[in-house]
C-alpha cells in the first residue's frame, strides 16, 4: 500500500511539474553557475566569465556581500574579487538566492497566503537557519544553509500554480481545523505534500543533494542519511521557529514544537536559540532589504 501511494504522489508530482512552465524554469545563467561550482575542476575564471554577461545579476551579488546582512559593507567593488574573497560556493548561493527572488510574485490566493508572504516566511528560515548554524559545530557554510532555507517550501509554489483551487482549499481547512496537520491535508487534497513538490522541482534545476534533501525532508530530518541530517535538522528547527512567530506564511508548521532533543541534536543551548529567537524579526528585515529587486 505504501508503494501505491508513493507511486501516485510521483505521478501527481510530475504532473505537476510539466503543467507550471516558467516556474520550472530557473533563469539560464543560474543553472550554468551551478553546473561550474559543482565541478571540483572549475576555476574562479570560468565563474566570473559567465557572471560578467548578466550585468543585473553581478550588480545584485555585489549588493548582497557588501550589505549589512552579509556582514562585509562596503569592501568588495567587484564581482571577481568577490569570488576570490567568498569562494565560489558562497558566489553561487548568492546567486541562487536572486534567482529564487523572482519566483516569488503573484496575487493573493487566500486571506492567509501570498507569495509575499511565503517570501517572508522563507527568508525567516533563512536567516534563523544560518544563525543557527553560526552557534552549532556544522561544517556547511552560512550561506548554503540561508539558501536551504530560503528554499525550503518552494514546493508550495509548485501546488499553488498548478492546483490553485486544491492548494486553496488545503490551506482554509488547515486555517478552520485546529490541530490539522498541513502535510497530510496536502496528502489527501491533493495528493502529494510541498516536500515531494519541492524535491521534484530542486531535481530538474539539478540542485545540489543536501540542498535537495533539506527541501524534500525538512520536516522528518530523522529519516534521512547521517551525512544529509544535520542541515535539514538546522531548517527544521528554524521553520517551527518561523512558524511559531508567525512570519510571513506559518502554517506548514504551527503546531510543531522544538524540544529540548532537536536543540541538542544540533549542540544548541536553550540560550543561544532563545538569542536566535529575539533577534529573528531584525534579520529578516536586513535580508529583505538586501535581496529585494
């Protein structure tokens, strides 16, 4: 029976994807920065020779790594320094993290969803995933876990072009039942939950694996991989954080809880998360003037 149903959410989850043209779709330049950085024979020459042709997108990464949010103001003047200061992978997720921006329009479907309001809550976890992770001994850097989270329900972009009216009516039973799970609402209404949406949409812009993973197992990190946990653990915890502040779109976790375990997990004090907590609202404000068009 489990095979049956893993077997129908694909189908849906394909079906969804060949039906939601330019959402599927990153931005050509974004995919072929991808591509250089996760070729371990790639050189900083060849990154630069493919940022230089898209003017908009060098001036955006500039902006990001000397805005406050990135903690470098005012240092970097252009974007082959930027390379050789940041490294290619930090060049990258700033790259994605324009790109991912864009996606983000469109009119209001509900009294409690937007894209905007998605935005906000994505960039919540963002920036309180990588405030996390600058308190826990993980080896990834900052911003690879900002765009994990940045990204993180970009499945529910994927369920609200292609079934507007189910995802809609998802969201009013989550809104009207107390105590309903979003994830297993989203199973029955539509068939498939953001995780499946989100982890086929990351695959056919060939993200990376723990990126991919962190979209596809956000809210179950137990089930995966010793190597893929600890990120999805970090996004895990920041979304019921962002949830539980109600930033921007909450429902996808408003009655998860963060137990003493998580924070542990993740060689976290309850002090150094409470910081997190209280400093939240400032930081997504910086990233939202930062990442803003």
């Amino acid at each position: 029976m489990a095979v049956e149903t893993a077997e129908k959410a694909n189908a849906v989850v394909e079906q969804a994807l060949a039906s939601i043209g330019d959402l599927a779709t990153l931005p050509e330049v974004t995919i072929k920065i991808i591509e250089i950085v996760e070729n371990p024979r790639s050189t900083a020459r060849e990154l630069h020779g493919v940022i230089k042709n898209d003017p908009a997108l060098s001036m955006k990464i500039l902006k990001v790594v000397n805005s406050a949010f990135y903690g470098l103001p005012g240092q970097i003047a252009s974007v082959d320094r930027a390379i050789i200061l940041l490294g290619l992978s930090a060049v990258k997720n700033i790259a994605i993290a324009a790109s991912i921006a864009r996606l983000f329009k469109g009119k209001r479907i509900s009294e409690q969803f937007s894209a905007a309001d998605l935005w906000r809550h994505s960039v919540a976890v963002g920036v309180g995933a990588r405030a996390l992770a600058r308190c826990s001994p993980h080896p990834a850097m900052p911003e690879e876990i900002f765009v994990a989270g940045l990204i993180h329900d970009i499945g529910t972009l994927v369920e609200r072009q292609a079934f507007p009216d189910q995802f809609a009516t998802v969201i009013q039973r989550c809104t009207d039942e107390e105590g309903l799970d979003f994830l297993e609402c989203e199973r029955q209404v539509i068939g498939a939950d953001h995780q499946a949406f989100g982890v086929g949409l990351t695959t056919k812009w060939k993200f990376p694996r723990h990126l991919r993973a962190s979209v596809g197992f956000h809210h179950n990190p137990e089930t995966l991989s010793v190597e893929l946990r600890n990120m999805a653990r970090l996004i895990h915890v920041a979304d019921v954080l962002a949830c539980q502040e109600q930033v921007g779109f909450y429902l996808t976790a408003q009655y998860d809880e963060i137990t003493p375990e998580m924070l542990e997990a993740l060689n976290l004090s309850q002090e150094q998360f409470d910081e997190v907590r209280a400093t939240l609202a400032e930081q997504v404000s910086d990233a939202e003037t930062t990442l803003s068009s």
